[in-house]
C-alpha cells in the first residue's frame, strides 16, 4: 500500500514545478516498481510490467509474453547456426498455439499477460534500482517537456539572465534551460555583467545527447522586427507591415514600412508620440540609429527614399544590369554616401538594387560615380577607371610645377642673400673714422709740448748770457 496523499502530492508538484504531465510521472513509477521487482524476485529475460491503482494505492504485477511461431523465432528443434532469428526463450516468448488457447484471437506478436505474485519486501539494491529508474525517467521526461516548451517560442524574443561568458560565448540562464548566445550572434561593442537582464531572439533548439540547445541572437533583423512588434500595436496586429529591414548590429539599420488602411501612418506608428516608441527600441539595442522609411512599389521613389537623409535628384534604373543610378548634387554626395559607404550599403541591401550614386557638378556638368551593390561592397566602374588617369597626370603636373617653382624661389632667395651681403660689405668703412681724429690731436699736442720746450731752452740761454 502506498500512501496516495503523498504520491497525489509529489505528481502536482513535478507538473507546476518542472511541466512533467502527470501520465508521465505515473509511468516513471511504474517502471521503476518493475524494475525493483525483477532485480528481487524476478528470472533472467522476463519482461515485468508493473500497474498503480490510483484509487486504492495498490500494485500489480504481470509478466509479458509475446506470441510467435517459426517464421519469426528459431525454435528449439530448429536450432542452427546460420540462422538470423532470435531464439525462442520460455520467460519472453509464448507459441501462438498455446496464445490462441488463453487468448482466443491472439495473433502473431500479440502480448500476453500471466498475473505475478504481489511483493512489497523489497531489498536495498532493489529500492537503489527503483530510485535510479525514477530519477531517469524524470530527467527524460523533463527534457521532453522542455523540448516542447521553448519549441513553441522558436522566432520569438526570450527573457534570461546573464549566467557567464566563456571563449566569446555569451550563457543565458533560461529558467528550465540554459540558452547559447555565439559571439558572431552579439551586437559589436555591447557587453554585459553577470547576473544582468537580458533580452535575445530564440534562432534554435536542438535536442542531444546532453541535453537541449538553445541558440541566441541580437544581431539578426528579425530581433530588431520583433521589438517593434512588441513596442507598436498596429505592427502586432498586422495593420502596419515591416517590408524589409536592412542592418549592421551595433551601428545602423534601414526599415522600409507599409499599411494598406490609408488613414494610418506607417512611419508615425513606429516612431510613436515625439519618438518614444522608436527610442525604445533603441535603447534595447544599444542606442543603435534606426531609419524608418515609407515602402513604394515605384522603384525610383523607393531608391530616393532609402538614401535619405541625402536628397536624390533623380534615379536612373537600368533593369538588365539590376542597377540604379541616383543623382545627387556635389554637397549631398556624402551624405549619401555615409559614413564608411554605410548610408549606400544600407540602401543597396534595402532595396535590392546595386546604387550608383552619382556627383552633380553645378559648374562643369562632370559627374563623379561610386557604385554599391546590394552585397555591401563598393565597386570601381569604368567611368572611374578611364576619368583616373587624367587626374592623375593633371596632379602629376600640377606638383612638378610646384616643385619648379620652389627651386626658383630657392635660387631668388640664394641671389638676394649674395647681393645683401654684398651691399654690407660695401658699406663698411675699412678705417675707423673715429681713431683718427684721436691720433691727430695727440700729434699736435706733442709738437706743442716740443715747440714749449725749446721756448723755454732759449729763455734761460738768454738770462744766462
């Protein structure tokens, strides 16, 4: 006898708790009561099969035979060594003959029941065996339902927490499951702490041998779809339709929007009231920059559209080659270009078409091109390969002009600094003007001093004589 309370107990708890149904539950103890009984009081190659009363808390036990003949077991009078049949074994198999006489319409591989003798003593490694079954079957049946569960989710946005990152790998922890974001399926540049919320599109789930897989991503459009969705009513409901999307995760994305109810704005609704709706969704992905446009089914509309914020002055489309060529004035050029080519290669992928934007010159009338296909990869065309090779050599020559013009005003400068020179040594006297006067006056003064002398000689002479 069990005690129902508690079984009744422990069934509802594994159904909220782990979305074990309770059918499942029941089976697991089932099998591991079978399992129990045979390792205590059963024979070798018998096949128990063990049924709870759930009303009565009661277990039965039947041993199962399968019916056969000699087209499907080697008998034991028919015992070769080349044979591919299994052979006939008492404890698993039953001759249909004597099928047919417990069981009157009994058919090949028809089982038959034989009622056992109840047991509830049951040993240690028996009670073991039956706690390793239920664990077994409860892990299995878990996986089944988690399996069924996230399936169900598949394309949708999951919430999870940071549980750890390994080798670029970024581990949400799920709940029932532990979800796998690879780095190529990050955003560039984002990062996140251990223990953080965080929001993911469910790409895959996949079931192995060691459990269930779920794959992750942030970067692909359809997580940047999902969060409009979820953001904006009218693209839930299908009223508003998001034609295409064209994205670099982390940078900058191109949203081209539709609604046939021609009351609705389509742009408006996913902007919402002074842009909160799209800084939401911004603000999920890392204030990535999001451009929302009007979808057309004119090509040439749809083109000038999608290079905005440049102005396009009129596109060309050229349906053999797949191309377009957008014209733009000399000031747009790189507004339409973007940064990096950015503006152009989100254009191309947008709309499908390889973009040739094309430079107005409002002096000359030249044009300059830069081609972009819808690949992202900027091509060199011929006009630019043929209009290089004059520039080229016009800037050739415009820098040996320049290079000749320094060395002439090198030799000028060199010439000027000699004839400077020259005038300074012209100008410089080769006595000192100021000396000479100098030694003159001390001349006289020594012919003075002289001449007083001799005065003065002849006047003592005199008084002498």
């Amino acid at each position: 006898m069990f005690d129902l309370k508690v079984i009744n107990s422990v069934l509802n708890q594994l159904e909220s708790d782990r979305g074990i149904p309770r059918e499942k539950a029941l089976d697991a103890i089932e099998q591991a009561l079978a399992s129990a009984y045979k390792k205590e009081y059963g024979k070798y190659g018998q096949v128990i099969r063990a049924n709870f009363n759930q009303e009565a808390g009661t277990v039965s036990f039947q041993q199962i035979k399968e019916a056969v003949d000699g087209s499907t077991v080697q008998l034991p009078e028919e015992d070769s060594a080349d044979s591919d049949l299994d052979r006939f074994d008492s404890e698993r198999h039953i001759l249909l003959d004597d099928a047919k006489k417990i069981k009157g319409n009994a058919e090949l591989g028809d089982e038959i029941a034989f009622p056992l003798e109840d047991k509830d003593d049951y040993g240690r490694i028996s009670t073991q065996t039956a706690k390793q079954v239920i664990i077994q079957k409860i892990r299995e049946a878990e996986k089944v339902s988690v399996y069924d569960e996230f399936a169900e989710k598949k394309g949708q946005i999951v919430n999870g927490t940071v549980q750890r990152f390994e080798r670029g790998n970024l581990y949400i922890d799920l709940g029932r499951a532990t979800g796998l974001m690879p780095y190529k399926e990050q955003i560039p540049g984002e990062r996140f702490r251990q223990g953080e919320r965080i929001r993911a599109l469910l790409l895959d789930v996949d079931e192995s041998s060691r459990g269930i897989f779920l794959k992750l991503s942030r970067s692909t459009a359809d997580f940047l779809r999902r969060l409009f969705e979820m953001e904006a009513p009218e693209v839930a409901s299908g009223v508003v339709e998001l034609k295409k999307i064209a994205r670099e995760a982390g940078s900058r994305s191109k949203i081209a929007v539709h609604s046939d109810d021609e009351y609705i704005d389509p742009v408006g609704a996913c902007v919402g009231q002074r842009g909160v709706r799209v800084t939401t969704v911004m603000s999920a992905l890392g204030n990535e920059k999001i451009d929302i446009i009007e979808w057309s089914d004119n090509t040439e509309i749809f083109i000038e559209k999608a290079l905005s914020p440049a102005e396009v002055m009129r596109v060309e489309l050229d349906e053999e080659k797949h191309e377009a060529h957008a014209y733009v004035m000399s000031d747009q050029q790189s507004l339409a270009i973007g940064k990096g080519g950015q503006n152009a290669r989100l254009a191309a992928k947008l709309t499908g078409w390889t973009i040739d934007i094309r430079s107005l010159d409002n002096g000359d009338g030249d044009e300059s091109e830069i081609a972009v296909d819808p690949d992202g990869e900027i091509e060199e065309t011929e006009e630019d390969v043929a209009t290089d090779a004059p520039e080229a050599s016009q800037a050739e020559a415009v820098n040996e002009s320049a290079e000749q013009q320094e060395v002439q005003d090198t030799e000028t400068n060199d010439e000027d600094a000699d004839e400077s020179d020259k005038e300074a040594v012209a100008e410089t006297p080769k006595d000192d003007p100021v000396e000479e006067p100098e030694d003159e006056s001390e001349s006289e003064e020594v012919k003075a001093e002289e001449e007083e002398d001799a005065d003065d000689a002849d006047a003592d002479e005199s008084k002498e004589v």
